[in-house]
C-alpha cells in the first residue's frame, strides 16, 4: 500500500513538473466563431452610386456603419467598412491583428463599385515579421455569398485590406472559425410567417386543412398554446422580439421611428457563436428600421407581399447559402408577406386547396374596405368564410414550401439537430370582433401568435405549453440554449428555460397600439395567466370622420380567457374585483404619443401593403 502510494505521488510530481514546463500542454477551448471589427473609418461619409454591371443595374450605398446593395427588387445590407480606392485617401486600408494561432478560415462579404469608370479592387494581405505570407487580389466576386479565405496564422500577424483601382470597396467585418469545425453544421432557424393567426392551423385547429406540413413540425417540437405578441402590426412586434423589450420600453410605435443607436439586438449576442443571416419581405422589416442589427448579411424583397411565390424564393434563398457556407454555425432569420393582405396564393396551389370551390386566386381586404374607411364594413358570413379561405390558400402556399425545405434538411441530414422556432409577428381578423385585418385592436385574433421551437435531437417532441409567453421571450431562450451571454436584467423577454413554469404563469404580458395608428385611438391590453384586460381610448372627432363604418370599442374589457378565448363576454362591470386588480396593474403602462408617419424612402412598399392610401 505504501508503494504504491509513493509511486503515485512520484507520478503526480512529475505530471506537475511536465505541465509547468510546457511539455504537456491541454486544448484551451476556443470560440467556434471569432469576429474581428474594423476601426471606425477617420472620414465617415455617406456616398450613393448607381451602375449596370453584367446586365444588372445596381445602387451601392455607403451610409456608416452600414452599406448597402440594391438590384432590381432586392436589397442587401452588411455592417460594413468602406475603403476608398485611392492612395492618397487616409481610409484606402484597414489592418486588423486577429490574435489567432492555428489554421483558420477568414469570411467576410465585399461590395465593390463597378462601372465603365470606376473599378474597385481589394488587395487583402497577411503579414508576419515586416513579411508578406499571402495576398490575394479581389476582383469579381458574388455580393450574395462570403468570400473565403484560408490562413495559417501565428498571433502577431497582420492582415492588410487595402482598397485598388477606383471607387469604393465595402467589406462586412470578417469572422474566423476552425476548418475542423465544419464537419457538422449547427443550424438554427427563426420563420416569422406575417399575419398568421394559431387556429388557422391543424396544430391549433384540428378542424383546419390549410398546413399539414407546419402541423407535421409540430409532432417534433414543443407547442405553445399562450403565446402572444406585444402589439397588433409589425414594427413594433419585431422590434419586441429582436430586442425583449415591451413596447413601452423600445419607442418604435409608428411607422417613422427606428431601433435606437443604444438599444441592442439580441442578434448581436447571438452573432458570437453564428453567422447571422437575415432572409426577409422588407417594408417594416427593412434595414432602415434598424432589423439588421447584428446581421453578417440582411436581404429584404421590395414587394415580398405581391409576390405569389414569394415562400418558394424565400427557401431557395436559404437552401443556396446553406450549400455555399462552409461555416458550421448558421442562424438564419427567414420572414415573409406570403399570408399578409393582399392574399395571393400560388394559383396552382390555390387550385389544389380548393377543390371544387371557384374562389378566385387573390383578394385585397384593404382596398374592399376603401382604405380602411369601411374598416368595420358587414357582409354575408359565405362572403365572409370565402375571403377567409383565400387568406387559407395563402397559408397552404406557405406551407407546401415550407414543406419542400423540410424535406431538403432531412436529405441532407440537416433537419435531425436543426433548432426551428416557427413564429408569427401577429394576427388577422375576419370580423371576429367586427372589422378586417389588422392595427386597429388588441384582441386575441391579432395578438395571439402561434409558436413551435424544435430542439435539436427533437428534444420535448410533442409537448404542449399552456402558460402564457411572449414573441420576447423567443431570443433569450435561443441564447440560454446554447450558453450565451446576455443582458438578461436589462430586458422584459424572459428564457422558458430560466423561470420555473409557475413563475412564467404569474408574468405580466404589455400589449400596446399607439395612438392614431390608422385612425385608430391609443389601446393597452395585459395578460395574466388566464385574465385579460383592454383599455382603449375613445374614438375623437376626426376619427368619426374618417371612418364610413367605424369601429366600436368598449373603454374597458376584461375577460377569462380559459373560459371565454372568443373574448365575447366582458366581465369588466360583472366582476368587480378582479377588474380593480387587474386596474391597479394596468395603471404601470402609459399611452405613448408621438406623431404618425413613416419613412418616406419606404413608401411605396407601404402602400402596396395598405399601410397607405
């Protein structure tokens, strides 16, 4: 016994003195994805060029620190640097020390001006010891892919990009990883399906046909059956969800606000371990709201909402990156119009869904309710069930091209250990509570979204979640999911996998609209595990004028949403207590004003929504 203690603190002795020295060393772990940012440029400038290069006419703007690509319908931004190609211009290079030792994969996008004039190079060089290791010399390049480029670096290397010839040259801030890392991809999937309301689907709805493909995810993945949106129309949802702040706290109600310089993306946290892409329809999801933030690389579709086969080129978008990116770890961000009004279903499919109904093979709600001025217009409920059945086609559209892309993971043996959240950013009403569309109330047709998350390995297949959450919540769990930092004290999004199930069930969920938003008066709503309470503002004079059929509100409206989901019963004046409880919480949220309007460089896109007349 003696011996052999002995000879284990002889062993032990000898393993120290081989690790102090440096002859026995262990792996220091390292991040699967290094992200190196440029210096700001010394001369910011905004710059804006147009010119047709092979056939395609293109805009390349520089607005720091974004630049951005147009061509024809498609609009691409990176958070980028822009050089300068000219000798004498103190912004014609950048030189970054990555600090890196080993074989490395260096990526990043480049947008180069070119035209009969002007023809924009990179020279990218790495240099060790006053040495030039390896240079390559960038020409023509795809703006829609990474350009790559391999390297053995040691710790003190430099790497010089230097912009040639003439015109501007704007490079995305380059991100490292490993070449072993690429042997697996870890793929992660956020779809926001625009306008989807939960029980129009058979996942939510068994008596609904229109999605057998999304219901089909939802055998794999965990159910949501609470989950609500923080507002009744887009800009002000997403910016909840991108950043897990209530509308009360980002101050993006209207159509001309934007993501405040100081207030972060969740995006941005994720960006430390993937490459963010973001795949969308534009107008309020455009780059100019501040969407991108945290994005390598953000494509929006002008008219994404006027486009019938708008889904199929959505995934055909993603399932090209998916085959030119060689790094492991992507997260894709994929939106789209294809249910929004105007409802324009594929008319093949149309067909299809609709069997032996001749239905038509699109209808524009916005322009049957004159600009929303008949936004309370009553018609025959067949008339009524066939406008909604076109809005069904819209979703069966969507959902046989969802399906394909599916079944594209599944060949590729991608699908298994993908993480999917399938979300919408809110609803649609069809006189559920007598109006059309959406923007105009809080009820739970339009802010009630359906939500899956499919874990990897699909972990939790199955399972339905019936306390109530947030769109908020969705990052802060994607974070917590793969061990992420974030500023969790600072925001109002809270990770499923951070509170117990009763703690979630007690949480207050803000709903807001702002006041006039199409000539709507300013609306709260807060959700309390199954208590619902809606205050709106009354309808002014102006707004009477607006309107031929006017909406009616009631000031005050508290409902059981267990026993009554319809919100058809209001027991604001039947149940006394609870409404003096539910007041007192209500009384935390006050009705922001600021001045409607909207971007005018976004307009168009706009009104071809019916956001404008």
């Amino acid at each position: 016994m003696k011996k052999a203690v002995a000879a284990t603190l002889v062993l032990s002795v000898m393993l120290f003195i081989l690790i102090f020295s440096g002859v026995i060393t262990f792996p220091t772990k390292t991040p699967a994805l290094v992200r190196i940012l440029f210096d700001p440029p010394s001369n910011p400038r905004a710059y804006s060029v147009e010119y047709e290069f092979n056939t395609h006419k293109y805009v390349l703007e520089n607005e720091p620190p974004y630049a951005y690509l147009s061509k024809d319908e498609v609009r691409m931004t990176l958070p980028a640097t822009a050089l300068w190609g000219d000798p004498e211009d103190p912004d014609n290079q950048q030189t970054l020390v990555p600090d890196l030792s080993g074989e490395y994969t260096m990526q990043f996008f480049l947008f180069l001006e070119r035209s009969e004039s002007k023809r924009a190079r990179l020279l990218v060089e790495q240099i060790r010891d006053s040495e030039i290791i390896t240079s390559s010399l960038l020409r023509k390049i795809d703006p829609h892919s990474r350009y790559e480029i391999p390297l053995d670096l040691e710790e003190n290397d430099r790497l010089v990009f230097t912009a040639k010839g003439k015109g501007m040259a704007a490079i995305s801030h380059p991100v490292f990883y490993r070449a072993a890392e690429k042997v697996k991809k870890n793929l992660v999937f956020i779809i926001c399906i625009d306008t989807l309301r939960p029980d129009h689907l058979g996942a939510y709805n068994p008596a609904r046909t229109c999605s057998p493909h999304i219901d089909r995810l939802a055998q794999d993945a965990m159910l949501y059956t609470q989950a609500y949106s923080t507002s009744s129309w887009t800009l002000p949802a997403l910016v909840s969800f991108f950043t897990g702040l209530t509308t009360f706290k980002h101050n993006v109600d209207y159509g001309n606000e934007v993501i405040g310089p100081d207030t972060p993306s969740l995006i941005e946290s994720l960006s430390s371990k993937f490459g963010c892409y973001g795949l969308t329809g534009g107008a309020f999801t455009s780059s100019r709201f501040g969407m991108s933030k945290g994005f390598d690389y953000y494509q929006e579709k002008k008219n994404d909402g006027w486009i019938r086969n708008a889904s199929h080129l959505l995934f055909k978008e993603a399932t090209r990156i998916i085959e030119k990116e060689t790094n492991s770890n992507l997260l894709f961000f994929l939106h789209t119009y294809q249910v929004h009004d105007p409802y324009l279903p594929e008319k093949g499919l149309a067909k299809q869904f609709y069997g032996d109904d001749n239905l038509g093979f699109g209808f524009n709600v916005v322009q049957f309710i004159k600009g929303r001025k008949e936004l309370a217009k009553k018609v025959p409920d067949k008339k009524r069930q066939q406008i909604e059945k076109i809005y069904d086609a819209g979703i069966f559209t969507f959902d046989t091209r969802f399906g394909e892309f599916i079944h594209y993971l599944k060949e590729n043996d991608l699908y298994e250990e993908a993480t999917i959240i399938l979300f919408a950013d809110h609803g649609e009403e069809f006189m559920d509570h007598g109006c059309w569309v959406h923007t105009h109330s809080l009820y739970n047709e339009l802010v009630k979204v359906p939500l899956l998350l499919k874990l990897p390995g699909n972990k939790d297949m199955g399972v339905k979640i019936d306390i109530p959450v947030s769109i908020m919540d969705i990052l802060p769990t994607l974070l917590d999911l793969h061990d992420l930092d974030y500023a969790r004290k600072a925001i109002d999004g809270v990770s499923f996998l951070d509170s117990s199930r009763k703690s979630l069930s007690e949480r207050i969920l803000p709903m807001f609209l702002a006041p006039e938003m199409m000539n709507i008066p300013g609306k709260i709503a807060i959700v309390r595990g199954r208590d619902k309470l809606i205050f709106s503002e009354s309808l002014t004079k102006e707004n009477l004028e607006f309107f031929v059929y006017p909406p009616e509100f009631e000031p005050y409206e508290l409902y059981d949403l267990l026993e009554d989901p319809q919100e058809k019963n209001n027991l604001f004046e039947k149940d006394l207590e609870k409404s003096r409880e539910m007041l007192n919480i209500l009384k935390n949220y006050k009705l922001k004003r600021g001045k409607p309007g909207y971007l005018p460089e976004l307009e168009e896109q706009l009104k071809a929504l019916g956001y404008i007349k």
